[in-house]
C-alpha cells in the first residue's frame, strides 16, 4: 500500500511520544494492579501468594524502568534555523531526552532508521520508520518523525533539503541482485 507523500514545511511541528506514553501508560498501570493485588494478597493469602506477587512486580517495575529511561519520542517544533523541544511529560512525571532549543548548525544529518514489525499474518504493526535530527556532540539527536509505508525515505530527503543537511539510512534492508553471465545464459538455453 502506498500512501501519497505529504510536502514537508517550516515551521515543522512535530509530536513523536505518542507510541512511549501509550506503552508507559500501559507499564505504569500494570504495575499499579500488581502491587494493589500485593497488598489483598497480603492480608487474604498466605505468604508465599504474597511474595510470588512481589517477585513478579519487581520484574514488572525493572522492565518499566528500561521502557522509561529509553523511550525516545520528542515534542516540539523545527524552524529554518533551530529547532525546540518540549520536555516530554507523561503522568506529571518529565520523562528523559531532549529539551530546550537549539541552533541547527549543532546537527550533523538527518537519519532514517528502518524498523522491522512482525511478519505474521494478521499481526498489527509492521516495518516503519523512524527519522532523526542527529546532532554533533553533546547536542543528542531528536526523534522528528515517525513513518511506515515506506515513506521514511522521502520524508527524509524533504527535511535534509530543507535544513541542508546530508541523509543517512540506519537498517534499510539489503536488496541483492543475480544475474547470469552471458556463459551461463547459454548453457541454459542449451539444455
């Protein structure tokens, strides 16, 4: 399926946290039911109901901390000289990455980083993209974008023309092409 690309323009308002709050607010609220089932289980289970529980949550909270501390979605807007980004608040709670404004010459390119989805049938989700301002050290990089469809690419060369900045591709898959040499084409036909 192809979807016709949308003409890039500055100033570029852009929202890439989306996709992390839904998945923090999905982690926070598991491990809310856990430790409210911790403490029922507490005062109507024996122990070892209790500390199964406690066990599971402390998994639970570990994986919510490595969801919280890599989650990479910005909030912000890129303008012909700078961009500014908005600290990315979930819950009351200001999330890490990127915030304030900063001059684009700090950044080197913009990078188009291919993502995989899963390749079975009637499975939602599937390959997308995410595109990136990268910036010179110690600027951090800034998520500008999210695409699927194939259309990272595009979008990709329209902020590199607009920011004159280079394009990089991150995971694009490897296309490889065979072909017969001339000798081999006869022997086929030969046989």
């Amino acid at each position: 399926m192809s979807v016709d690309p949308v003409e890039i323009q500055l100033p570029y308002r852009f929202d890439t946290s989306t996709v992390w709050h839904t998945i923090l607010k999905g982690a926070v609220g598991f491990n809310a039911l856990l430790i409210a089932c911790i403490a029922l289980a507490a005062m109507t289970r024996p122990w070892p109901v209790t500390a199964g529980l406690a066990l599971v949550e402390i998994v639970v909270f570990g994986f919510t901390q490595v969801f919280f501390r890599f989650q990479e979605g910005s909030i912000g807007t890129l303008e012909q000289d700078r961009i500014t980004v908005e600290p990315n608040v979930l819950l009351g709670v200001t999330l890490p990455g990127p915030s304030g404004s900063y001059a684009l010459d700090r950044f080197s390119a913009i990078r188009v980083e291919f993502r995989y989805g899963p390749v079975e049938p009637g499975v939602q989700g599937g390959p997308n993209e995410v595109i990136w301002l990268v910036g010179k050290p110690p600027t951090p990089n800034v998520a500008v974008a999210h695409t699927d469809h194939g259309e990272g690419p595009t979008l990709g060369r329209q902020l590199a023309a607009l920011l004159k900045l280079p394009v990089e591709e991150a995971g694009a898959a490897n296309v490889i092409h065979l072909t017969l040499d001339e000798s081999a084409r006869h022997q086929d036909r030969g046989a």
